[in-house]
C-alpha cells in the first residue's frame, strides 16, 4: 500500500510515531514538517500553515493569542488518512507549518497588514495559505494574500462562513479592523464577492435586527441551524446544495470560526453563543464541501484559557485536517 514511507508519490514525510512519539520534540501542526525542513523535492508547496497569535481585535474575552500554541500541541495526534474521503493527505499533498506571522498586539489594522505582508512572502507563489488565528480579525490578512496569490480574481474570492455571527458589522466602538469585521473590510477591498459568500450557522441574540442589513443589502446567504434542520427546497441543506452547484470551479475561501459550534463542544471561545452545531455536525458539512476549489482557509476563535481538556483546541486541530482532505481529495 502507498502509505509506506519513501513512497515516490510521499510528499509530506510524517515523524515514525514508533520512532519519535507524538509527545515528544516541537509541536507543529499535526506533525507536518518545519517549512525550512521541507525537501527541495517536495516543492512547491501545496500548503503553508501558520499561526497568527493576535487577539486584539476582541471586545470580550481576549485570550485566543494563546490559540495557535494550544492547536498545534492537540494536533499531535492528527493522523493523515481520511476515512470518508478515502485519501492520504500527506501522500497528495505537500504540507509545512510556517511558524507564526508577526503581529502587533496593540492595532488591529496595523496587525493586519503584518500578517498580511507575512503571508504574501511564504513559500512559493501557487503554495496556499492556512492561518491559525486568533481572533476572527486576522481572517482578513490571509483572504488579502490569498486573494493575490490566486491572481486577484476579479469580483473576488467566493467564501464559506462558518460563524455564530456575521462579522459584516461596520465599526466597533470606531474600531473598524476588529474581529466583528473582518469580512465588510474585504467586501469593500473587493477580495470577496458577497454574492458568493455563504454563511452557516448564524445565530442570535444580535445587538440590534440592523445587524443583518449589510448581509442582506449584499446579497449574502445566510444558513441558520434552525434551517440546517429544516427539510425541502427552502432548507439549508437545499440552500447550501444550490450555492455549492453555483461555484463551479470558483476559488473559494474557506473561514471557521470555533463558536459556530456549541459551547457544550467547543467552551473554549471568546464569544461563546449557546445553540451551535456540534462537533460531529461541524465536520459532517465540512465533507459536505468536497468538490469546492479551495482558495485558501482560516481557523478562528480558540480560548484555551477557557477550554476543558483542550476539546475546543483539539476540535480546530481537526478542522484544519478537514479542510486540507478538502483539497487532496481533488487533486
Ligand atoms: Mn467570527
């Protein structure tokens, strides 16, 4: 079977976990080699994954800095087949943690723009970009240099929101580069298309129903879990069938915010929203996604300072395991 090691077609090569256990050396992401250490044979790389350890864009509970530390140590036992998918990430795929970007912990937009030209100088140009947040306000750094990456698509990237919330809000307190904006800045940047934006699992209680008008001035499409669960043409599981039919072959970003899911799965967040999906249910509609042509991705919104035997934590470790069977699963 291919799942040897020294395997021609082994593009990610695994430490021997009978050599090196998992709970020794240097976390990386789910074991993925150093991106310094990955062989010249093994460029270019297909994805570069990397920490944004930056929680100043939060009004609430701050802490997720502390995230990409604690994802990388609970992804230590992320093994690289996919049962469903039927595919060997490490075998399709060549993979590499890049460290942390640099942040600036005190502005969200000077933040941004570190992250941003961080994440535009990885690795090589075709090499996609997986950031582990932090707070939702990084999203927009990678969507910026994921955006350029894929030759700035006119119109904009498509994207698929995981979220309790919309994140669509103009301005915080005049904080206009804050977590609950990430993607109104990249709308009006022209690096997402909000017509082909698709939010799941966006729930209440709001500040106010004024809330939702930007969203649906703009054309987004918003899943709730009330409508996940209700069946017909008018469900979510029709809305989202339909939206993905419409991407075609569209680059298509990928954004997970941990608090879609509920905090009975996943306490560990700043903004914790009772009602979510759960863990199970988080990974089912990530398979469901098979197909899409992934631009780049993010996940966001891990507190550890407020996880229990690091669930929150381990849950992200396997989002961003999902999202990249995504992506092998179609090469
Ligand atoms: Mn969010």
């Amino acid at each position: 079977m291919s799942n040897q090691p020294n395997q021609p077609n082994r593009r990610t090569i695994l430490p021997d976990a009978r050599v090196s256990p998992r709970f020794a050396g240097v976390a990386t992401f789910c074991r993925y080699p150093r991106l310094a250490d990955v062989a010249p044979e093994n460029r270019p790389l297909d994805w570069a994954i990397y920490g944004v350890p930056y929680d100043g864009g939060v009004t609430y509970r701050p802490g997720a800095r502390f995230a990409p530390r604690a994802i990388r140590d609970e992804s230590q036992y992320v093994k690289p087949f996919h049962i469903a998918h039927n595919v060997n990430v490490c075998e399709k795929l060549s993979l590499a943690d890049a460290g942390d970007a640099p942040v600036r912990p005190y502005s969200p937009k000077d933040n941004a723009d570190a992250v941003a030209a961080f994440a535009a100088g990885l690795a090589d140009p075709s090499t996609k970009l997986f950031a582990v947040g932090g707070d939702h306000s990084i999203a927009y750094a990678n969507i910026r240099a994921s955006w350029e990456r894929r030759g700035k698509p006119a119109g904009g990237l498509s994207i698929i929101h995981f979220d309790s919330h919309l994140d669509t809000v103009d301005a915080v307190w005049g904080e206009k580069w804050g977590h609950a904006s990430p993607f109104i800045r990249a709308i009006e940047d022209g690096l997402i298309n909000p017509r082909r934006m698709l939010s799941i699992g966006v729930k209440g209680p709001l500040n106010t129903g004024a809330d939702l008008d930007f969203a649906k001035k703009h054309g987004v499409t918003i899943v709730t879990r009330e409508d996940l669960f209700s069946g017909g043409a008018s469900g979510g599981a029709a809305t989202i069938a339909s939206f993905l039919k419409s991407l075609v072959h569209a680059e298509t970003y990928i954004t997970v915010d941990i608090d879609v899911v509920d905090p009975a799965f996943a306490p560990g967040t700043g903004t914790p929203s009772v009602g979510g999906l759960s863990s199970a249910e988080l990974l089912a509609l990530l398979r469901s996604l098979r197909g899409v042509n992934i631009a780049g991705a993010d996940v966001v919104e891990v507190l550890p300072d407020r996880d229990h035997a690091g669930i929150t934590a381990l849950l992200a470790a396997h989002v961003i395991f999902e999202i990249i069977a995504l992506d092998a699963v179609t090469r």
